[in-house]
C-alpha cells in the first residue's frame, strides 16, 4: 500500500509539474541560438572538443549541458516544443525527486506530497524552464539524483544497524525487500552499487554547474543530522574521499576556462564582501516565492526580516538541525552568482533554493492540519462531556421512575 501511494503521489507530482508550465510551448526560442547553431555545424567529435577542452569554453565549464543541447538539437532540430517538453520533463523529473527526498527524510507523505505540489508550481524560477538553453533544470535532475541515490546508499548501509532494527521501523530502513534476511554478499553489493550510482550522478551534476559543489556537504549532512549517525574521521574519510578528490581536477578544468572567460573579463565576476549584500534580494524573493522580478519594493525586506527573526527564533529555540539544513541548502546553492554585480539579477538562478519556501509552506501546511485535527478532537470530546450528564440525568431519572412503580406495586400487595 505504501508502494502504491508512492507511486501515484509520484504521477501526480510529475503531471501538476508538466502541465503547469504547458504554457511554455506559446513562447518559441527565448534565446540561446549559439547552441543550436554549433551543433548543426559541427560533427560529434568536434562539438565533444568545443565542450570539453577549456580552452574553447568562454564562460561555465558545462560540458554535460553543451552535450544535452546537442542531443536536442539532432532529435528537434529548430522545432521549439521538443525543447521546451524536454525541459518541462525535468522539471517534473525534479519535482518527483523532491516528493521522493522529503518523504525519505521526513517520512510524512503529506508533507512531502505538499512541498513537491507547491514547488511544481512556484513562478520566481519560472525563466529557468521557459529558457531552453539555460542548464537550470538539468543540473537541478542530477543534484537531486545524486541526493536521492545517496539516501539510497544510507538505506542500504544502515538497515542491518541494531539501533534501527530495534525500532521496527521498516518504513524508515526499506532494504531488499524481496529477500529478508538477505545473504550478506548480496547486501554489500547492493550498497556498493548504490554509493557507484551516486558518484557517477554527482560527477554529472558537476559538469552540468557549479553549484555542485556543495552536494558532498549536504550529503554529509543527511548521514549526520537525518539518519543520526555521528561522523568519525576513520569511516567518513574514505566514504567522502572520492567526492572530494574530485575537486582537484575539476577546479583545475574550471580555473582554466575562467583564465579568459566572459564570466570574470565581460559579465565583472569577483570575491568580495560585496557578496552578502548580493545576497539579501535574492533571499527577498525566496521570502516571497511569486515574483520574478527585482525586489525593488521595501515591503519585500520587512517581510525577509520578519521572516529571517521568526526562522532563527524557532530553530534556535527548537535546536533544529533540518531547520539549519535547509537554510545551508537556500544560501549555498545561490553562492556562486553572487560575486555578479546586481546587474545581472536573475530569479531563474534559484531554481534549486526555492525547494526550500516550497518545504517551509508545507511544513506551515502540515502544522495548520495539525491545528484542524485537534480542533476537531477537542470539539468531539466537548460535545461528548455535555452529553454525558445528559444521560447520566436520564439514566438516573429511568432508575427513580423504576423504583416508584416497585413502590406502588408493593403499596398495592400491601393494600391488598
């Protein structure tokens, strides 16, 4: 049963997803011809040097997204929809993946079904999936791929934990559920197989864009604060050490395309404490998810101040570790553009931090439901206590007419 509500809550998520942004087919190319243009001219050979080699690379080191394009183009060619289907599909790809996030972290159907809904159908990212030659959506895909495939891994990892057997908790440690108990060969495997999948995935989400870079910290965070395990340098350093090794090459593979880029020479990227400042429009809007324009009103950051006191306030009351997360989760995965001058604002960049008022909105949902069912239980229970010395009242009023009528029979046997 729980399978199958999986799976709907799922083909919901993705449906409400796809169609609410059909309207995307109505708006033709919005831009980014360059792509289309060098890949019906160049050979596959020559489009893989274009995108590989740095040297050729005049702003992000992308090659996923260059290869994305070309796939495009050879199935499309110049037919605007097929673009804007594919890029609606991973939008409803990524909000199944958020859906299936939340209720493994979580493990609330409701929660995760609402913030899945909410996001699908957030506007202030709206420029990301109606652009068809921005990287957004894909990168978005094996962000949370890798996110989703690595609480797979933990599944695996932790289901033969006594400390989560004890609990008989099956649905928070789902593990082979086609063979229990499973030889332990096939276990490791299994695991290994999981941690492969979610190398290789992150591996893409690092070409696809560089806010990548933040997914092993996340990932480090799940393992910590959701499955409660405590890191320790002798397990934790060669679990992460692939991911970080990573690193190496591909800041090299960055640095190189950045040497003569446009991103520093054109578009004036810099480090700088100019950063924090390029940072509050951006959290306005995450504050109020439905514009996508410039917060230019100063009613936009009363409301992010007002919000930012309330936020703290209950997460440090509540010493909220998932609180703490998702506020890492909206601010690191906007960090790299904000060493672009203001210049070059943009809500489509928070296509990923926007999952965040999308989680917080049901979480406000779910404490309303809460509220409700209360409410009802408390009305019920009032109305049950009102009735009780009603028919108490009754039952004692039914004993004396009793007892009256065993008096006169007897007065009457007396009289008699």
């Amino acid at each position: 049963m729980f399978k199958r509500n999986t799976w709907l809550s799922s083909l919901i998520v993705g449906m409400v997803a796809f169609v609410g942004y059909l309207p995307a087919l109505k708006i033709q190319f919005y831009d980014g011809w360059w792509y289309m243009l060098w890949s019906a001219t160049m050979d596959l050979p020559r489009f893989l040097v274009q995108f590989l080699d740095p040297a050729n690379i005049t702003q992000g080191y992308r090659p996923v997204q260059g290869l994305y394009m070309y796939l495009l183009y050879h199935l499309f060619q110049f037919n605007p929809d097929g673009y804007h289907l594919a890029h609606n599909l991973l939008h409803a790809a990524n909000s199944i993946l958020l859906f299936l996030l939340v209720l493994r972290l979580g493990n609330k159907w409701r929660l995760a079904f609402v913030a899945a809904i909410i996001y699908a159908v957030l506007p202030n990212y709206s420029l990301a999936i109606f652009w068809h030659a921005v990287v957004d959506p894909l990168a978005g895909f094996f962000y949370l791929l890798t996110l989703w495939l690595w609480t797979r891994f933990l599944d695996t990892l932790y289901a033969r934990n006594p400390a989560t057997e004890d609990t008989g908790d099956t649905e928070k440690t789902p593990f082979l559920s086609l063979c229990s108990p499973c030889p332990l060969w096939l276990e490791r495997n299994v695991t290994s197989l999981y941690y492969a999948r979610a190398f290789g995935v992150f591996v893409l989400a690092l070409l696809s864009k560089e806010v990548a870079i933040f997914l092993p910290l996340f990932m480090f965070l799940i393992e910590w604060w959701f499955y409660g395990v405590k890191p320790t340098l002798r397990v934790d350093a060669p679990r992460y050490a692939p991911f970080i090794l990573t690193f190496f090459p591909y800041l090299w593979l960055v640095y190189q395309a950045q040497s003569h880029g446009e991103f520093v020479e054109q578009f004036g990227f810099r480090l700088g404490p100019h950063m924090l400042n390029n940072l509050i429009p951006y959290m306005a809007v995450l504050a109020f998810p439905w514009t996508n324009e410039f917060p230019g009103d100063a009613l936009f950051y009363v409301w992010l101040v007002t919000l930012v006191v309330v936020y703290v306030g209950i997460m440090v009351y509540q010493r909220s570790a998932p609180l703490l997360f998702l506020a890492l989760f909206a601010v690191l995965n906007i960090a790299p553009l904000l060493g672009f001058p203001l210049d070059y604002f943009n809500t489509r960049y928070l296509y990923l931090s926007t999952i965040v008022p999308a989680i917080l909105l049901a979480l406000v949902f779910e404490a309303l439901w809460g509220l409700g069912n209360r409410a009802t239980q408390v009305a019920a229970t009032t109305s049950q206590s009102r009735l009780t010395p009603t028919r108490s009242a009754l039952a004692d009023v039914g004993r004396l007419r009793a007892g009256v009528a065993a008096i006169s029979i007897a007065d009457q046997r007396t009289w008699r």
